[in-house]
C-alpha cells in the first residue's frame, strides 16, 4: 500500500530557532501534499495544501512566513517552523494524495519548544 | 462548506460489547466518506471507506454504509476488543484529496 513518513518523528526546539519536518511518499508520488497541526484531544487542522512545484496555499489564520512550505519534489514536502515559541508545541501531520479522494497520512511529528 | 458531525466522545466499552459511533455530514456534492483511527502518538490509518451512495466499508470487523438520504457514515462494530481502544476520526473528501474531518471520537474498551 501507500506508505507516507515523516522525519523526525520526536524534536524538542529551543525558543526562537527554527525547525524542519520532511513528509515522503516511499512507493508513489504524491500530486498534492497536505501539512495538518493536532492539538492534544482535538481533532487534525488543515494548515496548507502543497502542489510539486508551486507555492503552497495556506489556510486562513495560518501564518506563511512562520510555516514555510516546500514541494520540491513529488515525493517530499517540507515544513519548516521557524522561529518557533513554546505556543507552536503541537503534533504535525502530513499526508500525500495521488489526485483522488484518498489521503495517506504520515506517523506525525511531535514538536516540543522550551 | 463541507462539515462532518461526530458523536461525541469519550465511548468507554466493556469487551464484545458492540460498538456504534455517530458521523453526519453536509457537503455540496458527492463526497466520499472515510472513518480513520489514531492510535495514541501515532499518525491516522484508514480504516474503511465508501466511495458512494448505499456503499459498505468494511475492515477488521468494522462496518460502516454510506447513507445519502440521511447523511451518515456511522461506525460499527458487533464485538470490540481492547486493542480497538483509540480515536476514530470520521471524515469526508469531495476531491483532490482534501478532507474534512469530524472531531474525533475516543473510544475505550475495558476488559
């Protein structure tokens, strides 16, 4: 089946640098990318829908200089967090979709900024 | 816009009993409908899906029917099982692979 992973699956920041999280599909490439956030208990937050080659597009209240975005390929996108503070601590997920209505989601990264 | 409605959570279960919760949504189309699972500290599995009207999905003992004349995707399952213990997400997609998604139920099964 489709696989999707994430890298790093834990990382603890400290407040005011910045973080990277990589999203890869491993046996398809992926036409659209997507970057949800998950708050403790609640349910998954669309952030930003990522094509290959093009500028992400952000959902609203989302901020595009602080979550930048890149598809550099259709097999990985990338989400970098910077200067993160302590409020962006959260589980990011993403997931990878083949032009259908299906989504394959990643195992999650955990973000922890002291 | 899309929503999904799910039965408020958390659903705490003895073993075997059976197992039903609520999804309802609204969409401007015709969606496809997917319940997933997160187990804890992990990212969502699909767990079934129905692609149109009067479908069944069905995985591990778990059944849901795509019900357009009254909106629902609910989630069975006749006899749970400890391991069954986690967050179902019921969700749907009307294309490009964007979803929405209800907001999750917890369900614990005690033994």
């Amino acid at each position: 089946g489709a696989v999707v992973s994430q890298h790093p699956s834990r990382v603890i920041c400290k407040s005011g640098t910045s973080v990277k999280i990589e999203c890869r599909s491993l046996d398809f490439q992926a036409t659209t990318m997507f970057w949800y956030r998950q708050f403790p208990k609640q349910s998954l937050m669309l952030m930003a829908t990522s094509n290959e080659g093009s500028k992400a597009t952000y959902e609203q209240g989302v901020e595009k200089d602080k979550f930048l975005i890149n598809h550099a390929s259709l097999t990985l996108s990338t989400l970098t967090v910077t200067s993160a503070h302590p409020e962006d601590s959260s589980f990011y997920i993403c997931s990878a979709s083949v032009g259908s209505y299906e989504q394959y989601f990643g195992p999650g990264t955990r973000l922890t900024v002291t | 816009g899309d929503s999904v409605t799910q039965m408020e959570g958390p659903v705490t279960l003895s073993e075997e009993a059976f197992l039903t919760i609520n999804c309802t949504y609204t969409a401007t189309g015709y969606p496809s409908l997917f319940w997933y699972v997160q187990y804890p500290g992990e990212g969502l599995q699909l767990l079934l899906k129905a692609t149109k009207a009067d479908d069944k999905g069905s995985n591990k003992g778990f059944e849901a029917t795509y019900r357009k004349e009254t909106t629902s995707f609910h989630l069975e399952k006749g006899s749970v099982q400890v391991s069954d213990s986690a967050v179902y997400f019921c969700a749907l997609s009307e294309g490009a692979g964007k979803s929405t998604f209800g907001d999750g139920t917890t369900l614990t099964v005690k033994p």
